[in-house]
C-alpha cells in the first residue's frame, strides 16, 4: 500500500490537484449550473470518504482538502489545458509509486467526480452537455483510460 509518506511535498501537491482540476474543467465546459456543480465535486469527496479503509492512497486524498492551482486564467481553454496537465502529471507520479491497484482508484475516483460535476445542473434540457461529454474524454484521456 501506498501513502502520503511515500511522495515529497511537492508531488503529494501533484496528486491532490488532479481531482479538483478534472473537477474545473468540467465546470468551465458549459456555462450556468456553477455553484450546484462545485457542490457535487464537493460531494463526490465525501462520498469517497464514506467508503473509507478500500484504499490507504484514495483514503489520504479524499481527506485532504481540494488542492487547485490558484493561477489566474483568461479562458475556460486554459482552465482545460492546465488542468489536463495536471491530472496527467498526477498519473504519471502515481504510476512510478502506487500500485497499479492505487492507481485504477485514482482514475475511478476523478472519472466518478468528473461525471458527478456534469449531472449536477442541465444543460439545455440535458442532464450531461456535449461539451461536458467531451471534457469527461479529455480528464478519461489524460488519466490514460476510457469513460465508460
């Protein structure tokens, strides 16, 4: 099992910005619906925490609080870009230190709080818009998966 202890400072850093950042980038993708959407990413961590004790690295994840890169950006492309690159830098981390079990959690947990953040508000009479359809692709190819 993995842990904290196994990352430094700064990749554990890496590892919790995926999340929230694949969370952003479904946020950004459509227009309206933001504050019932950050609320579902919200819920999507407590719902992971309720099922506590699966595995140690999603265990530490989940309970720290959301990291994000605070950069400031013009476009909701940049929210994208950005965040691609980071949940793409955090599968890289865990994929040298986790297990390839850790890491199948990992991916699950963003693509389930990814898919949770588009349901949360409809979109032209949609409960998940085609924008936000191909920004869940883009998080599944970054993490280097499929949405299923």
């Amino acid at each position: 099992m993995t842990a904290k202890a196994a990352f430094s400072p700064e990749e554990w850093k890496v590892v919790l910005e995926g999340p929230p950042s694949a969370g952003m980038i479904v946020v950004t993708a459509a227009r309206g619906g933001m504050i019932r959407e950050t609320i579902a990413m919200s819920k999507a961590y407590t719902e992971a925490r309720a099922q506590h004790g699966e595995s140690e690295l999603l265990d530490e994840i989940v309970t720290a609080k959301p990291e994000m890169d605070h950069t400031r950006y013009h476009s909701a492309g940049e929210v994208r870009d950005s965040g691609l690159a980071h949940v793409r830098d955090a599968v890289a981390l865990l994929e040298s230190k986790a297990t390839s079990e850790e890491l199948d959690d990992y991916r699950r947990f963003v693509l389930t709080l990814a898919s949770k953040v588009a349901a949360a508000h409809k979109e032209d009479g949609q409960s998940v818009s085609p924008a936000e359809t191909e920004a869940i692709q883009q998080i599944a190819a970054a993490l280097g998966t499929t949405a299923s």
